[in-house]
C-alpha cells in the first residue's frame, strides 16, 4: 500500500502565544511541534506499511521550519517526504491547503491518504474531507481502526458518547485518523542517520498556485477571548491556599 | 436567490439529535438580528415527522429532504442530497452543529458547491452589514472573527453548547412542512457502515457523578494519578481525565470527558493540569462550580473556572487533601 500522510506544524502546546501587532495572527517567534493526530496518521501509516508493505510518503506545507516535522517523520520511517515550502502556506485556508497538496500530489498514485483529525492550530476539521473530495475518493473521519480486505478496507470510525461504527470502503480513499488509535513510536538513533538520505521534494508556491483561489474566508480578528466567568484566583503559599480551597469548597460550593 | 437562513437540524435513526435545537436558537437570533426569515430542513428517509417535529418550534418552514438513499448515513449521500436541496433554494446562510456527523459531510458538501464552511464557531456578531462568526483557535487561547469573503450560501457550524437548545422559540400555529425529494443514484454511495454500536459496557456514569476530580497532561506520568485519585476518594468523586490520559492508557477510556467521551454537569469539577482544549471543554463546561489548577496562567481553562490557581499541581494537592479530610473529620 502506499500511503500519503499530510502532516502539519503547529505551536507547541504549552507555547507561551502572542498576538502580532495587527491582532491577526500570533507572533512566530515560538516553538513548534508536529500536531498531535497528525503524529498518529504517521504511526498508522508505519504500522500498515510493515503489515502489507508499500511506501509511506509524508508532505507538509509551511515555511522552512515546518521541514523539522517532515524529517521526524522520515527518522521513523516514512520514505520519503513533500514540502511546500513557501510562508504563505501558514495563512491558507483548508480548502487551499488542500488544493495544493492535491496538485503538489497529481502525478502520484496513492492507495490511502491520513491526515490527522484536526489541526491544533485552526482546529477546522476539515482538509482531510476537502481534499478527498478534490481527488474524487470515497473518505471516514475519525478513524480508531484500519484493516485491510481484499477489496478494500474496512474502518472504524469514532462516533460521540462512546459509540463506534464499522465502514467498508473501496480505496482508493481518505481517511482522517484520531488521536490515540495506536501507541506512537520514537525515532530511533539509526532511523535519524538514515533520514539525512532520505528524498525530501520541495514544492515552490508557483508550482501550485494556479490551483489556488482566493480564500473564501477571512479572520478579520484574533483576540485574547473574553471571559464569561468572574474567576476568583486563589493565591499564596500551597498550604495556603489549600486552606482557602477546602473554605470554599465548604462554604460556597458545599460539597464538605 | 432567496435570502434565507437555513438551520439543517440532525437525526440519527429516526430521532433528533438535541444539539438541532441549539442550532435552531441560534438561527432564530440570526434571523432576528438580519431580518432574513429562517427556514429548517431535516434529510433522511422516512422523516417528515421530525419535519413536523421542527415545525412546532418559531420557523416559516420546514424541509423534509427525502431519500431511501439517505438511510443509513454516508457522506456520499449526504452531500449529493443536501447539494440538489441547496442548489435549489439557495439559502444565503445554512446553519448545522458541529457534531462529528456533520464533520464528516458538510467540507465536502461545500467543497462540492465551490464554497467554504466556518466551522465549530461559539457565536456571531453584526459589523454594520457585514456577519462575523467567532471561533475558538489554538485550542481556545485565542477567539477569531471570521467572515465570509466569497459568494453564498455560506455554511457554518456551531460548537455544541454555543447556544441553549431549552431556549428555542415555539409557535403556536405549526409552520409548513414540505417534502423535497432528492434523487441519488446508487453508485454515489461507496461506503458501506454497519451498525452502530457501543464498545463494552461503560463501567462507570460519570454523568451521574456529583464531584468530578479530572486529570490532564500536567499529571506528567502515570504513577502520579494516584493523588488525583486520593483527593477524589476524599471528596467522595470520580476520577476522570481529558482525551490525552486515556489515549496513554493511564485511565480507561470510559473515564474519558470531552467530546469524544462523557458530557458531564457535576456539582463540583476539579481540574488538574488540564489546559482546556475546546474538545474537553465541551464535555464539563456545563459543571455549577469548576476549580482548575494550572502551571499556565494562560491555560484556557481558566476562562471558564470559578476558581483559579496558578501553580504546581504537585505542590497544591497534597496540602489540599489534608485540608479536606480534616474537614470531613470534623463534620
């Protein structure tokens, strides 16, 4: 099977986050990380690779920094890897990022794309499903489980309050994966020499643009949200505020 | 063209879906603020009495999208029954909740009409003449005003809890119902689901829990749980955690709040270095009193806390689980 994993860079979670002067978009001078289902689209990749062998490609879109994520993935063990290397790519809307992956891809021939189910960052949800529906391919979101039949595949998708449902599909197809559906590996000390030779194609902005469109979305703002609750903040020593937190808890939430 | 706002309400097997009424407030206060009248369509097979259903609450009419093709849910279906629905009417705006059915179809539904969808937003606002939809981004630390900057329909999904389905206007005279039907032809259809179904038996209710102690990646390692654990059996509550703790496999899955597991509304909802990503928030937010511990003075979940302590979680506990057995004692 090849597979194709869209991964993308996002802030580290715990990243202290600044807006830019203009309130449209944070400040970058922070530290970036792999967004989290992304890394499980990967493991997932690896782990049907090794199980039906194939190729596991991974492609990013972002300026030089995001190659960070790329070669991680290529220390695991994706084969080789795509990068759209361009900063316009950070303030792409779904629906471009994946007309340019779908361009930056066309004259490739993929069994399964994974994407993560959403993006730390923007948090639309959306690619995956966009891009299947560029490339013409059937797609599952929120996907716990991938088994391989003789015709196709058989998923399984997540649904909310604990429900799950299988689906039978024909590849090729689509399939945005979820956080926790397997145990994530770790580079190891040989995969991380072997990924320095490992081919990594970057894509220019130019090569994709005439797939691009305008974006059909605008953040005209970004803010700090405002506060719906008159937090109480509790301070001083632990011991200290341990004593006001049980005061509360008995006095005012009467729970003691 | 028909100016119109549009709420597409969700149904699964024949009964729908509670968030639908928080959508449709939502689409009664937009058409109020806009002055466009607010139309509802429900698409299914067999459904025109839950068409019916809809029209009992404040709305000029009511769509029932009909398909055999639409039963059981795909999103083939879906988008191809909803895109002849809309390419005909031609809503201006078309409302849906954010739940993961929704996600599956509507990218795909607006992909095929050249069109966008704002997705998982928590309100709106009016700029003069121009809509703005808020969404949460970079898991809640900050709120965006987004805008449509391309043709109608525009499509936009709300955040469960964005708004109060109890507060949904009714009528008293019921409004049309009509049926739409929709062709679809078979090979549209490529996925084949199978049932429905719950994994194992949940072990635990948390929704029935009156104190909930809840954990998240600030925990650092699995051994650590044991004094969320404690401070739990203090207080006589649950132990529970966001996604992350159970994806590690250091709680069970049914220990799991968010979006992917329990909706909870306890008495008292003790978060432990959880940083509020929306995912978990939408599944406690509707707790009476939340207390949240957090080295992060930023963490998100500290918006939504009645009571906020900024510090080492490790340090806080201990002192804390004294205090309260101290205080049980004494009672």
């Amino acid at each position: 099977m090849k597979i194709l994993v869209c991964m993308k860079q996002v802030p580290q979670k715990d990243a202290p986050l600044k807006l830019n002067e203009a309130g449209t978009w944070i400040r970058e001078d922070v530290s970036y990380e792999v967004n989290e289902p992304d890394a499980y689209a990967l493991e997932e990749a690896l782990r049907q690779k090794e199980k039906h062998s194939g190729e596991v490609v991974v492609i990013s879109a972002g300026p030089a920094r995001s190659q960070q994520v790329l070669r991680e993935a290529l220390a695991k063990g994706a084969d080789r890897a795509i990068h759209l290397e361009d900063n316009a790519f950070v303030g792409l809307g779904a629906f471009n990022t994946a007309r340019a992956f779908a361009a930056a891809i066309k004259d490739e021939k993929f069994d399964l794309i994974f994407t993560g189910l959403q993006s730390d960052d923007y948090g639309y949800a959306q690619t995956g499903v966009i891009l299947a529906e560029l490339l013409g391919w059937p797609h599952a979101t929120i996907i716990m489980q991938i088994e391989k039949g003789d015709s196709g595949i058989k998923v399984k998708r997540e649904l909310e309050a604990g429900y799950f449902q299988f689906v039978d599909m024909p590849l090729p197809a689509v399939l945005t994966i979820q956080s926790g559906i397997n145990k994530l590996r770790y580079a190891t000390l040989i995969g991380i020499k072997q990924a320095k030779n490992k081919p990594l194609r970057k894509v220019a902005l130019a090569e994709v643009q005439s797939a691009l469109g305008g974006n059909l979305q605008k953040i005209e703002r970004l803010y700090v949200p405002h506060k719906t609750k008159n937090t109480q903040f509790l301070e001083g020593p632990p011991a200290e505020i341990a004593k006001k937190l049980a005061e509360k808890l008995r006095n005012e939430v009467r729970v003691l | 063209m028909a100016d119109t706002i549009l709420v597409v309400v969700e149904q699964r097997e024949g009964k729908l879906n509670r968030v639908s009424w928080e959508t449709l407030t939502a689409g009664q206060a937009l058409a109020a603020e806009t002055g466009l009248p607010l139309e509802a369509a429900v698409a299914g097979s067999g459904v025109e009495k839950l068409a019916k259903e809809v029209a009992g609450k404040k709305v000029g009419k009511v769509y029932s999208i009909e398909s055999t093709g639409l039963e059981p849910y795909t999103p083939d279906a879906f988008a191809a029954g909803l895109k002849q629905f809309l390419e005909s009417r031609q809503p201006k705006l078309v409302l849906m909740p954010h739940t993961y059915q929704v996600r599956d179809f509507v990218p795909k539904l607006a992909t095929a009409m050249g069109r966008t969808v704002i997705s998982d937003c928590i309100g709106y606002k009016k700029d003069g003449e121009k809509l703005l939809f808020t969404r949460q981004m970079f898991q809640g630390k900050f709120a965006a005003d987004v805008s449509f900057t391309g043709d109608p329909p525009w499509f936009v999904t709300f955040q469960n809890g964005a708004f109060r389905g109890d507060k949904v206007e009714a009528t008293a005279s019921a409004a049309p119902v009509e049926t739409v039907n929709v062709e679809i032809a078979e090979n549209t259809i490529r996925n084949k689901p199978h049932e429905v179904f719950k994994e194992a038996k949940q072990a635990v209710d948390l929704t029935q829990a009156e104190i909930i102690v809840a954990v998240g990646r600030g925990i650092k390692e699995q051994k650590n749980i044991e004094i969320a654990k404690q401070l739990a059996e203090a207080l006589g509550g649950e132990i529970a955690a966001s996604r992350p703790i159970c994806d590690s496999g250091w709680l069970p899955m049914d220990r799991q709040i968010g979006s992917s597991g329990q909706t909870v509304a306890p008495k008292l909802y003790l978060a432990l270095g959880i940083s509020g990503a929306i995912q978990h928030i939408v599944g406690m937010k509707g707790a009476r009193t939340i207390i949240a511990v957090n080295k992060d003075s930023e963490a998100p979940i500290f918006e939504i806390a009645d009571y906020a302590i900024v510090g080492n979680l490790f340090e806080i506990v201990p002192p804390l689980i004294g205090e309260v057995k101290k205080a049980k004692a004494g009672s």
